[in-house]
C-alpha cells in the first residue's frame, strides 16, 4: 500500500510538471514581438543630406556678390599712385576671353578737356587687377597700347573712346590727310550753340591708333606741338 501510494504521488508530480511547462511554452509564444526593422543601404542613401558649405565658400561667396563698380574703382585708387592731373572713371563692365571684368580708365586733364590714358580691368570678385586697354571696341590686357586698324568706319569711336567731352560737343569725320608724308584720318570736334555749331579743333588718327591733335588753317592741317 505504501508503494502504491508511492507511485500515485510520483505521477501526480510529473503531470503538474508537464502542465506547468505547457503553460510556459504557449505564453513565451504568446508574447513573443517581431523582430526590429533592419536599415538598409537604400534607406541610409535616401535620407543622406548634402555637406554643408565651409566658412570660407560662404565667405567667398557672400564676397563675389558684393562687390560692385564703386568697390572696383576703390580698389584700383588704393592699388594706383598717379599725380594730381590723373584720375580714375568707371567703364561698366568688359569681357575679355570669354571673362567679364569691371573696367577703371585712367585720364587725364588737359588744359580744355581730359584723355584717355589706359583701363585697369578688375575681376567681378576683386580678386586680380590687370593692366590693359580700351581701344574703340578692342578692349585688351596689355602692358602696352594695342594695335588696331582705324578706318574712315571707327576713326570716330577711337578719337571717342580716347577723349571725355562736354555733352553739347560732338564728333563728325572729315577725310584723309597726308601730312609730313604720314596719312591721318582726320575728326573735327565741333561744339552746339543756340542756333549753329562752331568749330574747335581737329584730331588726326594713323591707322595704327596714334592721335595727334591738331586743326586747320583755312584748308591746311596742322600738328600741334
């Protein structure tokens, strides 16, 4: 009886065990959570953001943008050391190989008027300064004055281009002259009064681009000294 009773015990334990371990196995499957979602490549790829700007691209940036003619013709004054009778005028804007500079002519005062002397060119970020000219509709970077060939066409634009007149003076093309065996195109400037234009002097222009300022006498052209 004591073995039987034994026995019962035993089995009565194995089956709690067993009913125990059931519970055990279908609540661990119960709250069991799906597996957290992996990054991929594509998603890494998608949300990358570009690299922000350096100080120095904003800074370099931020400078291109503001500088101007005005700061041009400033930096030029700062750069260039020239007399009393010399001064500097902005020109707008050139290209020149396919690169876009602002243009400062230097001139100079005469006794009547002002020449043109030569044109410093400075990029549009102020970064270089280079010497050159503006020779009727040739602009070029040159240590020295370019050569052009002058026609009876663009006589006029050389001689305009070289001088700064009053607004009531004007330029007319006059002819060919030979004088001291050289030949000259020859440009009255003449000045606008009330009721008629009177005559002030004449400019005579190689076909290299040298001017010579002169006038007539009667019908005879003269070199001034």
């Amino acid at each position: 009886m004591k073995i039987k009773s034994i026995i019962s015990v035993t089995l009565l334990f194995c089956l709690a065990f067993a009913l125990c371990a059931c519970t055990n196995t279908e609540n661990t499957g119960e709250t069991t959570t799906a597996p957290a979602a992996t990054t991929t490549v594509a998603d890494t790829e998608a949300t990358t953001t570009a690299p922000a700007k350096t100080k120095a691209e904003i800074e370099t940036t931020a400078s291109a943008a503001e500088f101007t003619e005005d700061d041009a013709l400033e930096l030029v004054k700062n750069t260039y050391d020239f007399s009393d009778e010399y001064f500097f005028v902005p020109n707008g804007t050139v290209e020149i190989d396919g690169t876009s500079y602002y243009a400062i002519n230097l001139r100079k005062s005469l006794e009547n008027n002002t020449t043109y002397i030569s044109s410093y060119f400075v990029t549009l970020d102020g970064s270089n300064i280079y010497e050159g000219f503006i020779a009727g509709d040739v602009a070029e970077i040159s240590d020295s004055k370019p050569t052009i060939d002058v026609t009876e066409d663009n006589a006029v634009k050389v001689i305009e281009a070289a001088y700064d007149f009053e607004e009531n003076c004007f330029l007319t093309y006059r002819g060919v002259e030979e004088i001291d065996g050289v030949s000259y195109f020859a440009v009255d400037l003449r000045k606008s009064l009330e009721t008629n234009t009177t005559y002030l002097s004449t400019y005579f222009v190689t076909e290299t681009g040298t001017i010579v300022e002169g006038y007539y006498e009667g019908n005879t052209p003269v070199l001034a000294e």
